[in-house]
C-alpha cells in the first residue's frame, strides 16, 4: 500500500512536469489547449438539449441511460486527462524511446502512461461528473453512505477496466512493430459502442462488448446500481473483472517488454 | 560485476516485399531475415576496472551495452550484473546502474535541466539531503550551475552531455555503461568529458565504454575489448594495443607549389613520405611515440611552403585491421580469440 502511494506520488510529479513544460515553455500548445477545452465546453451546452430527447429503451429509464453514458465519458476524460501517455506507445516502441525508461526503477508502463497529458480530457471529465450529478438526482437510487460508496467504486472499477483495454490494446505495438495501423484505435472506437445499454444491440454486438470488457465501463456497474436482474448481478463483479483486466494487461506488457529490441542507429 | 555467459541477440526483421499481395502473404505467412547483432560473447568485468568496448560500426557494441542493461533480451545467454539478471530484476538493477547513450538524451526536452534531475531524484527516490550533496559534487566537474536552469532542448551538445551525465550518475551507480559519450564533442568538451571520465574511475565506479575514439581509450580505461561482427577478437590491456597496433599518425599537407619528389624520411627516421593525388599535396606518416606532428611540420617547412594540413589519427577500424593481420596475434596469443 505505501508502496502504491509512492507510485502514484512519482506519477503525479511526471505528470506536473508535463503540465509546467506546457504552461511554462510551451506557450504555443497552451493556447491550442485553452481553445480547445473551450469548444469542448461549449459542446456541453449543445449536449444537455440534446440529452433532454433521450428516449427510454426498454426497462432503461431516461436517466439511467444517461448514467451509463456519462460513466463512459467520465471514464475516457480520466483515462485522457491522466493516462494519455498510453496513446503514445507504439511511438515508443518503434522509434527506441523506451532505452532509458527501462533503466529507471519505476514502472516502464507508468512512465509512458504519465508522459503526456490530454487536454480534451480535461473537458470530458467535466461533463462526465456534471451528467452524473444532474442524473443522481433523476434514477430511482436511495442514496446513502452505502449506495453512494458502491457507485463511487463502481465508476473507479470502470475507470480502471477502460483503463486497462487502453492499455492492452496499445501494447499490441510491441508484436506489430509498426507505428501507424493500431488496433488500439478501432477498439477505442467500438467503445463509443459502450456508452449505450447493450440491449439494444445484436448478440453479435454484445458479445463483443462483454468480450472486450467494454461492457464493464459503464453498462455493467450502473445496472448493478439500478438493480437490473442478470445484467445487476453481473455488475456486482465489476470491481473484481477491473483487477483482472488491469493484472492481465499489466501481464500483458511486461510479456511485450521481453519482445522491445529497441532500435538500431 | 559484469558475467556474460554466450550473449547472443539475433534480430528478425520482417522481410515484407512491397505491393499489396505481398503484404496479405505476409500476413498469412510472415517471413523473416534474421540477423546476428551479438554471437555468443563471454564476457567477465571486474569492480573498479574500466573497460573500452571498440570495434567498427554495426559491430554489435550497442546491443550488448543494452542487453547488459536489461534494455533488450538476449536471444540466448547468461548475464550478472551485481549479481542479478538485469532484465528480470529491473528495478534493483536500475539502482546499480548508470546509463548514458551519447546519440539521445535522457532529459525531458520541454524542461529545464533542474527540472529533470529533481524528477530522476524522485523516481530513484534519493533523499533530499543525499541528492543535494551529490550535485554538489557533481558541480565542479561538469559545471552544472550554468546548466540547471537552461530548457534541454535549448542546450549545445557538449552542454546536454554533460547534463545527461548528471542524470546517469545521479544515484550514484557502482556500474556506468556510456555508449558513445564523447561523439560529437569539440575538443575542449571532449576533453573535459575525458577528465570527468578518469575522476569517475578513481571513485572507484566500474566503467564500460563503447566509443571510436582511441583518445577515449588511452586517456581513460586501462582494458580494450574489441568486437568485430558480434564477436570478440580481442581482449587484453590498452597498452598492448596502444603501443603495437596504434601507433602511427599521418599528417596530410597541402603545399604553395608544386614539390615533387619531397622526402622528409632523413629529417624523420622511420617516416614515410606519400605523394597525395596532386603534386602538390603530400602525406607523411609517422610513429607518434617517435616524433610529434610539430617535428613534422617543422621538418616539412624546410622543403616546402605549406598552405594548409590535417592530421590523421590512427582509428579503431586500422586497429581492428591489424588484429585480423596477425600483428598482435603472436605477441598475445592467448588473448585473441
Ligand atoms: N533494434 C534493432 N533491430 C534490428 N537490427 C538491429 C537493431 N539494433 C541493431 N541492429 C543491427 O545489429 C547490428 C549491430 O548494431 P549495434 O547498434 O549494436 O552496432 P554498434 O557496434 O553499436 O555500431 P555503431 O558503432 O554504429 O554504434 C547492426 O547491423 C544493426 O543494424
Ligand atoms: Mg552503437
């Protein structure tokens, strides 16, 4: 545990140091930054019209689909906002960038994971947590210490399992060796599938989404919340599908590591 | 402090012809050009020595220095280093450590340089007290004041050099790896890194130094090991190396007028004088433990008006020649392999 406290103390000193790098030397990108947090922002405004014609789909009230959505945004602004280092991995691998990193006693994935920042991030987490407030108020959830705590750990568990397919899926790079065709962006993509109740897709869709786990971003945890038969049983073990997911990825990336050649002159 | 037992690394690389049907064949059935960096080296590094670790371009000396590392895996092989294996023991061997590669920076680029040796400071997790007093004694030598406030990407090379040495040392490695760590230097810079260099032995530290610089060489390690396509052919000490195989110079003149027939070989026993491609440029080579190249141009004066000189060091791949040539091989048998 102190050992994990440690981490993320260095963690968050890599990623200040992005952040002053940015606001201190690079007044270019801040002004890049300023504007596009701006847009996004002005995007939320669009938005709540928008969410006021959402209709019901099936036993799914208005706010409950609402929830599932504003869990997935919340879920990719941490992952960008904190972990957008992620992104640039085949970039690392493939142009040697990881020599020094693995000279370092500090995790190789933590390092790339805390290079850099994503802005945008910044502006999805807003709206996340602003859907998710409004939302709280509307589903039918008595709220008190015990349900708020379960959401509260159920949106960290989605968190983390968005998290770890982020990371598994860009670690693909240490066996593909090439910096361009991803599979890491095509999953990123099936996961504004996820935003969604998977109901109202076909089976193929679905099995997909629980394969993938992207399901546990958001569908998953909050029919648990709202108590939805087979679907809220399942979401009762988001927490744990969250440890695995990140184990097997962690597991994943040091398997690819043993793969890095680095680059020769 | 260093073990390699058969170090080995053979690179894939995907031989992936161009055009469309190609590219699905590849897919279907990937095919591969393999290509051996590192041939089964053996390799045995005692505390406190200093070793140079030559040979010409494409050798393999990167590769192991990265192996050595724990950077890459080897293909097959033993490695101890501190007595652990350094790519499954990462964080501990990192400790042991200290890495620098001449060709790129260790330091975040849109930083300052004090800014990422207090990062360095974190992820090694060096006490405050400790990581004051080590650059303190880093100061004098490589003259960091000036340095620590400058952003890395805005430093000269010689300056991000010496920067990214501060970074390599600053946890204070029993072991540093330098791949390469005066190239691109000028003179006063190299210099200086040479100096820093010799220091850095005296402490103790052991020393493992891939360059193509004999300079390096002599002035700072005191074993030689050369590597030639992935294999040693020579291990031994710097002397038998400096004074058999490293010993001539050349100094190459370009004269006012035409002089043919120049032969400086009375004023300079056992020179020898070249004609260079016109008449008037001409080469003289010269043991440098005999005669200095002022003698040279002193000498050569006396002939001729010169415009306009180079001189040639001798060079690693000239050494390398002359392993191969047999020229030391009758001296050191047992130390060829
Ligand atoms: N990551 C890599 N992938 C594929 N081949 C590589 C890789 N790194 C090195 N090589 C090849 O392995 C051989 C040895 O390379 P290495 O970098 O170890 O040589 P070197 O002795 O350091 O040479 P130099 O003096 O130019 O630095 C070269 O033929 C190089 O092309
Ligand atoms: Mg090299």
């Amino acid at each position: 545990m102190r050992e994990a406290a440690a981490l993320a103390r260095i963690y968050l000193r890599m990623l200040l140091g992005y952040v002053r790098a940015v606001l201190e030397y690079r007044t270019d990108a801040l002004i890049l930054v300023l504007a596009s947090v701006l847009t996004q922002l002005a995007g939320i405004v669009f938005l709540t019209t928008v969410f006021a014609q959402v209709p019901a789909l099936g036993d799914w009230q208005r706010w409950e689909v609402i929830w599932i959505f504003a869990m997935v945004v919340l879920a990719e602004g941490i992952g960008s906002l904190c972990f957008e280092g992620t992104w640039h991995l085949a970039l690392y691998i493939n142009l040697g960038g990881l020599d020094y990193l693995m000279v370092r006693p500090y995790p190789v994935a933590l390092q790339v994971m805390g290079s850099t920042l994503g802005p945008n991030g910044f502006s999805n987490a807003v709206l996340g947590l602003a859907l998710l407030g409004v939302a709280a108020t509307r589903v039918d959830v008595d709220w008190g210490p015990v349900t708020v705590g379960w959401a509260v750990l159920l949106m960290l568990s989605g968190v983390l399992v968005k998290l770890a397919i982020s990371l598994a899926s860009n670690t693909t790079a240490f066996w593909l060796r090439s910096p361009s065709s991803s599979p890491a962006g095509t999953v990123h993509t099936l996961g504004d599938l996820a935003r969604y109740p998977i109901t109202v897709y076909s089976t193929g869709v679905r099995a997909v989404l629980v394969v993938i786990p992207l399901a546990f971003v958001g569908y998953f945890p909050a029919a648990s919340l709202f108590g939805k038969g087979t679907a809220g049983t399942i979401g009762a073990f988001t927490p744990l599908v969250a440890a695995a997911c990140i184990a097997g990825a962690w597991a994943y990336f040091r398997a690819g590591m043993r793969r890095y050649d680095s680059v020769g002159n | 402090m260093i073990e390699a037992r058969g170090l080995t690394k053979v690179f894939r690389r995907a031989d992936k012809p161009p055009g469309l049907a190609a590219s699905v064949r590849h897919l279907v059935r990937p095919r591969y050009a393999e290509h051996t960096a590192v041939a089964g080296i053996d390799l045995s590094i005692g505390a406190g020595e200093a070793v140079a670790y030559v040979g010409p371009n494409g050798a393999g000396k990167s590769t192991t220095v990265k192996m050595l590392t724990g950077i890459v895996h080897p293909t097959a092989g033993e490695i101890r280093v501190c007595g652990l294996d350094p790519h499954r023991n990462r964080h501990a061997n990192a400790r042991n450590i200290g890495v620098l590669f001449g060709q790129r920076t260790q330091l975040w680029w849109d930083l300052p340089v004090r800014d990422s040796l207090a990062l360095l400071r974190d992820i090694y997790r060096i006490p405050e007290r400790r990581y004051r007093a080590r650059l303190d004694e880093l100061e004098p030598v490589l003259g960091l004041a000036g340095l620590l406030p400058v952003l890395a990407r805005k430093l000269s090379l010689g300056q991000r050099m010496r920067a990214d040495l501060a970074a390599a040392l600053l946890h204070d490695p029993r072991v540093v790896y330098l791949d390469e760590p005066t190239i691109g230097l000028d003179v006063t810079a190299r210099d200086a890194m040479r100096g820093f260099l010799r220091d850095l032995r005296r402490t103790g530290t052991t020393l493992m130094i891939t360059t193509h610089d004999l300079g390096d060489i002599e002035e700072v390690c005191d074993r030689i090991v050369i590597l030639d396509a992935g294999r040693i052919i020579y291990d031994g000490p710097v002397t038998a190396i400096k004074d058999r195989l490293a010993r001539d110079r050349a100094v190459h003149f370009t004269l006012a007028d035409a002089c043919p027939g120049v032969d400086l070989s009375t004023d300079l026993p056992g020179s020898r004088t070249v004609a260079g491609e016109d008449e008037r440029r001409v080469s003289v080579v010269f043991d440098r433990f005999v005669h200095g190249a002022g003698d040279v141009l002193a000498a050569m004066a006396r002939h001729a008006r010169v415009v306009d000189l180079s001189i040639d060091e001798p060079s690693i791949d000239d050494v390398v020649r002359r392993v191969y040539a047999g020229a030391i091989g009758d001296a050191l048998p047992d130390r060829v392999r």
